[in-house]
C-alpha cells in the first residue's frame, strides 16, 4: 500500500535530516535513515534531492538564510549605533543559532564527516574580500577608525571568532553565560578599539554605515542563490 502523501515534503525531509545530522553526524546519517524517520519513502526522497550531500547542500543554504534574515532585522530595527562592535555581536549571535552552518564554516569534522573534509573551494577567501571591503566601508562613513588597515582588521576578526566559536570543543565544552562573557569582552575591545565614539566626528554617517551592513548582507545572498542553481 503506497505511503500517504506529505504536505511541504522537502521541509520534512529537511528538518528531519538536521536533527539527524546534528545529534548523529553526517557520516553516519543515511538517506535511509532520514526517509524513515520522515515517514517518506526512498523514492520519493530521491525525487526531491539526488544524494544525501545534496540534502546537505539545502540544509546550509537555508540555515545561512535565516542567519543573513536575523542579522538583517537586527540592523534595520537596531537602535545602538551602527558601528563594527554592533555588527559583530549580531553576526555571532545569529551564527550560533546555526550549530550546522556553524560547523560548516569552521570545518567541525566530528558534526559534517566527510563533507566538510571535501570541501576546497574558495567561498572563504571571498568572503574575507567581502569584510575587507565592508570595514572600508564603514571607514568611509566615519563609524570606526580611518588610520587601521581594512584588511588587517577583516583577517584578526575572522581569527578571533574562529577561536571564540571553536574553543568549547577543544577544552571539553563550556557553559554559555562563559562564552557570553567572552563575546562581550570581544565587543568591548573592538568598540574601544576601532569604533569611533557617537559625535567624535562630523563625518560619522550611521545610515551609511548601516547601509555598508546590508550590502554585505546582499553580497551574501547572492552567493547563496547561485550555490543553488548549481546544485540543481
């Protein structure tokens, strides 16, 4: 007897393979197991995506989504001041509302096996183009220091979240109000040390520092949407 059919089946088949994903691991995750757990048959599953990595595939690009929409309406609605300190703490904040686009990012072998281990290609070294040209950005429009490198800033930001969003593992794990504390130093020291105080300067612009933001953002969405058309 052929199964019932399932209303929204490629949200199912996503939401069922990032619980098992996440609790599991990729390697260790069938199309079997997430066509079972789903209540959808193998068939049907194949219908919607090739191959479990093409569910992989879909799975970061939505995640990815709903981070560029968190970060979006953080800086639309925000009230604080514009500045690299702000943006910082909304990105990281919204990444970790992401624990697969988080382990993607920052290859964490132990959640994406196999898939994060394959992947060579320079998404990354874009990406970093990208924060370069934004904190150029955000000089022009007088929210943070004109005297920094734009590419020395961008480079010793990515290193730092790296290491704020990979050191729980390495020390066998830590609470959150821990991490918390850390992120509020690091916003603290980047506000203090490259942003520049409300009314230092008559050149301060933050609708046009928020506007750098949402370029970025853009930027991003753009990258997504052509992954997308390439994985079908």
């Amino acid at each position: 007897m052929p199964r019932p059919l399932i209303p929204n089946r490629s949200a199912v088949i996503l939401d069922t393979a990032e619980e098992l994903i996440r609790t599991r691991g990729y390697d260790r995750t069938t199309v079997a197991d997430i066509a079972e757990r789903a209540g959808i048959a193998k068939g049907a599953m194949y219908r919607e995506y090739p191959s479990k990595e093409a569910v992989l595939d879909a799975l970061l690009i939505r995640g990815l989504r709903r981070l560029i929409a968190d970060v979006r309406t953080r800086v639309e609605q925000g009230a604080e001041p514009m500045g690299l300190a702000a943006v910082y703490r909304y990105g990281i904040e919204a990444l970790r509302g992401e624990p697969l686009v988080h382990a993607f990012l920052y290859g964490t072998t132990d959640v994406l096996g196999s898939y994060a281990r394959d992947r060579t290609d320079d998404r990354y070294a874009q990406r970093l183009a990208w924060v370069t040209d934004y904190v150029a950005e955000l000089q022009r429009a007088g929210a943070i220091r004109p005297d920094v490198d734009a590419d020395a800033v961008g480079l010793a930001l990515s290193a730092v979240t790296v290491g704020l969003l990979s050191v729980g593992p390495m020390v066998g794990g830590l609470e959150q109000r821990r991490l918390d504390g850390a992120l509020d130093v690091i916003v603290e020291l980047v506000g203090r040390g490259l942003d520049r105080p409300a009314g230092d300067t008559e050149d301060s612009d933050d609708t046009e520092a928020r506007t750098a933001q949402l370029r970025l953002l853009d930027r991003v969405e753009t990258q997504l949407r052509t992954a997308e058309k390439g994985s079908t």
